[in-house]
C-alpha cells in the first residue's frame, strides 16, 4: 500500500480501533503456485497492549498458506467510500477520489495449541453472539463437548505478531477545512453517497489534526 505524510496512520491506539471495529479481513500469502487470499474474522490478542491478533483458519487453508513457515500479510478495511467532487465547491478544480482506512500487518504466525485454539474460538463466538438477545454460546446446549472439540479440530488457530505495519487514513486531510467540512456534511446527509460511517472517520481525522483543539 503507497504510502505519503498527509495519509499515513501511525497511533497504534487508533490502528487498535480500527481492527476492533472491522474484524473482517483477509490473509493473503504467496504459494508456490501464485497469490492466495482467504477470509476470515480476527481479534485482537487480549493479552498484548500492541498489535497482536489471533484468529483460525479452517483446513486445509493452513497448508494452502503455509501457516507458521512464510510470511502472511493481514488486512483489515475500515470504513470507506466515493467522494463526489461536487462536494469541493462549484469553483473548485477536482476529480472524484474514493476515501478510506486500511491497515496491513505482515509477519509469520505462530501456530497455536489446541486448547489455546479452543479458547480464542470461544471468545470468538462470545465477542459475537452475545450481543444476541437470547445468546447461544460455545459450550452451552444443545452443544456438548464431543461436537465443540470435533468442530475445532477442523481449524487451526494462530497469532500473528506482525513485524510490518502499514497503515493508511485517507480522509481528506490535504482539503482545506472548509472543504472536509462540506465532504462530510455530504456523507452525513441522505444522497446517494451518504455514508455516516466515514464521515466519523473524517471528523476524528479532522480532529487530530495539528493545531487542532478539542
């Protein structure tokens, strides 16, 4: 991913919360036979302050991707969109531009064990279904013990410590402030394009730009 100072993403606490909010994303890795590309959903490692994640893959995507002998790189992609350049002004000299947050993670995973799996999938179905209003956990009937184990045999959990970030918010901030301003009006309104989503994004960029207090 090119990378430029206006653009770059380096808060870890921010690239924290972009993974946490979209845990959708996608291996990719280099196999003998070209590049391979799975998805899967990931977390972050609870343990680790930094930018660990843990995660599984269903076999045999393990093989396909040579877990724990090559590199992976890992993306997550946060909230993105079409930027008009209508939304510039009627005076202002532009072309459309697509906005967006993504972060790369890049390194060799280190398989996990068994029971480490076990756990990781059930703070996975946890983190997720208990937001249901009548939650059906891992381990809870008519679940039993036999089925969780069969079911997690047929995946292999990792953690990837990455030992390459980049990490990109492309949000507008080479606009003059009255231009971001209007860019985000515009996704935060009912047009065809509207997008609240990324228009949050844009305001905390706006936000923690220098010389900007609260």
């Amino acid at each position: 991913m090119r990378q430029n100072p206006s653009f770059t993403l380096a808060d870890v606490a921010e690239m924290r919360r972009v993974i946490e909010q979209n845990p959708w994303a996608t291996i990719v890795s280099g196999a003998a036979d070209g590049q391979v590309a799975s998805h899967y959903v990931m977390m972050l490692d609870e343990d680790r302050d930094d930018l660990t994640i843990v995660g599984h893959v269903g076999r045999p995507d393990d093989l396909i991707h040579g877990m724990g002998e090559r590199e992976l790189l890992v993306v997550f992609q946060g909230p993105h969109g079409y930027v008009s350049p209508g939304w510039y002004g009627p005076d202002t000299q532009a072309v459309p531009t697509w906005n967006y947050i993504a972060v790369h993670l890049s390194g060799v995973p280190e398989i996990l064990s068994d029971d480490e799996n076990l756990r990781v999938l059930d703070r996975l179905v946890e983190r997720f279904e208990g937001r249901m209003p009548d939650p059906r956990l891992m381990w809870e009937r008519p679940n039993d013990e036999a089925f969780v184990r069969r079911l997690a045999s047929g995946t292999v959990g990792f953690r990837l410590t990455p030992t390459r970030v980049v990490a990109k918010r492309k949000l507008s901030q080479n606009k003059e402030a009255a231009t971001v301003e209007r860019v985000i009006a515009e996704l935060q309104g009912d047009g065809v394009y509207a997008n609240p989503a990324l228009a949050g994004e844009m305001r905390r960029a706006q936000d923690a730009r220098p010389g900007r207090t609260a």
